[in-house]
C-alpha cells in the first residue's frame, strides 16, 4: 500500500499508556476508510511500546518531550490530506473518522471534535465547551457549578450533545484538521509541555476565520486520565503544575480581563481547598499536588516559571 493510499494520518502521543495503547490501535485499524497510525513514546516507564504493531509507524523517545513537541515531531512524518491527532485512551467507533472527515469536509471547518463518551457511556462534558477564561476560573472557586448546573457555563449546560454544531472549542483527545493548515500554524505551541493545547490551537484556528465544530455522530470512548494516574505522586504534582502552567499562559494571553495576579490569586484559593479536602480524606496525592502548587503559584506573580517536565 503507497502512503498516498491512506486518507488520514492518526497521530497519537503515549506516555505510559499500556492500559489503553493497544485497543485505542485496534480501533483504528478497524475504521473505515484508509488510516496511517503514527505513534510516538515519549519514554514510558510501562510497557507502552509492546502495546504498538507493526501497522504502526512508532518512534521511541529517550526522554519525555512533552505532548506539543511529541505531536510536532509526528506532524514532520505526515503525507496526508488529514491529520487527527488522538489521545491513547480513546477508542473510536468505525464511523467516527469518516464521518468527521465528511463534516470537516461539508463546513469548510478548521477542526472538527468528535462526540466522546466516558467509560461508562455518559458524555463527556469537555468533548465541546467554551474556553478557560477569568469568568470560569471564578465560578469555580466559587464552587458554583457544585451546586447548580446552571453555573456550568463553560460546558453548555442543558444540551444533550444529540446535534452537530459549531463550538468555540474540542477536546484534544480527537482532533481532526487537514494537515497542510496545521503545518502552516506551525503544528502546537511548544512553550507549554503538556495540558490546554486543545484551547490554544482552537484558539489560533478561530482567529483565522475558520470554524470549530463538533460531530455529534462522530462517537468514540474517551477513559481519560490514564496517562498521568500511571506516574507516581511526584510525576502527578508536575503534571498538575503543568495544568496550571497552561491554564495561566492561555487565560493571560486570550481574555482582556485575564490580569496575571487576579489569575494567580484564585487559582491560589482553589488549591487551598483542594490541599485542604485532600487531608481531610488522606488522599495523598490530591494533597501532595496542591501542596508543590502552593509554592509554585507565587513565583508566577510578576512572570512566568515553568514547571520541570515530566521525567520519567
């Protein structure tokens, strides 16, 4: 088969990833249409690379690069029309693919979203929502939306994900675009190493006129989390610093009203209560995560510290 033949080049980024790796690849390969599965491992401490096939382009990693520059260094590999980028804990029907490519296609949109689903067949709120702002950053500190759905606002309360329409935004755990414009954006923002890069390149698709659109025929499992639950209590107090990290460059760059301190400070209160809940039910990593937070917000008052990457 010439790599012409394949329609969609499936980019898929693994870290510690064998609880998932191998049925999210089964389900690629069993999708109609013709697909090219490229996966990188950005140095599992797991079996993550015994989980690949030979249907599989895999390259292996001696150190974890992070998700953006993962993704980029696939992207480099691609020779086909569409790229989607998919997360290793997602298990796509054999439609799914198809039938994004037919939305992207009939809407002239710059990325479609596909309809994920939780292990347990709920949707998954985050497959379409609005973006991170100030205003969702304060409801949750709040603990409004615990209390009311109705203060959910950055997840569309009150519809059923029954229908396709335009979103501001999708999940990255499928992504689907055509390649050329990912290439000319310039592939993911490599300045933040993993978390909120789904915000950021609908963000910039948006900014260039093109649509965001979500597929609600488009169906696929999303586990999520099984990547980062694998790590041990340090990787996962990184892994969390690297949200934030994400969450604070997005906000201050996109919202008007996004003003670092005023970021800082409620995200500060949020993990106050998040250490505090973590004692409270000896959760020890809920606690040890906002206690390495609680030193590291502080220093990103004036400017930004990144947070160390996530060794394996």
């Amino acid at each position: 088969m010439s790599p012409r033949s394949h329609a969609v080049d499936v980019l898929v980024v693994s870290w510690n990833s064998a609880q998932t790796l191998r049925q999210c690849l089964e389900s690629v390969h069993g999708t109609e249409g013709c697909v090219r599965v490229l996966v990188i491992d950005n140095a599992s401490m797991d079996d993550s690379l015994d989980c690949t096939d030979a249907a599989a382009l895999v390259v292996a990693m001696a150190q974890n690069l992070g998700f953006a520059r993962a993704v980029n260094a696939l992207l480099a590999e691609c020779n086909n029309e569409y790229a989607l980028l998919l997360n290793p804990d997602v298990i796509v029907d054999s439609h799914t693919v198809g039938r994004s490519i037919d939305l992207l296609e009939h809407t002239g949109a710059g990325i479609v979203g596909a309809n994920l689903r939780t292990a347990d067949g709920t949707p998954d709120r985050a497959a379409a929502r609005r973006f991170k702002s100030m205003r969702t950053v304060l409801l949750e500190t709040l603990g409004l939306p615990r209390l009311s759905s109705r203060f959910d606002w950055q997840y569309f309360p009150g519809w059923d994900r029954t229908d396709s329409r335009e979103v501001p935004c999708v999940n990255g755990a499928f992504m689907l675009m055509r390649t050329e414009l990912l290439r000319d954006m310039g592939g993911l923002d490599e300045s933040v190493f993993m978390y909120l890069e789904d915000l950021d390149l609908c963000w910039r698709v948006r900014e260039r006129g093109l649509a965001v659109w979500f597929c609600a025929d488009a169906m696929a499992t999303h586990v999520g989390g099984a990547s980062t639950a694998a790590g041990n209590v340090d990787q996962q107090a990184i892994a969390h610093l690297h949200r934030l990290d994400g969450t604070i460059e997005f906000i201050v760059r996109t919202s008007r009203f996004g003003k670092r301190p005023v970021l800082i400070g409620l995200l500060f209160v949020q993990t106050i209560v998040g250490m505090i809940h973590g004692a409270v039910t000896r959760d020890r990593v809920q606690f040890a995560r906002h206690r390495r937070a609680l030193r590291w917000l502080p220093r990103q008052l004036r400017s930004r510290t990144p947070p160390p990457p996530v060794s394996s």
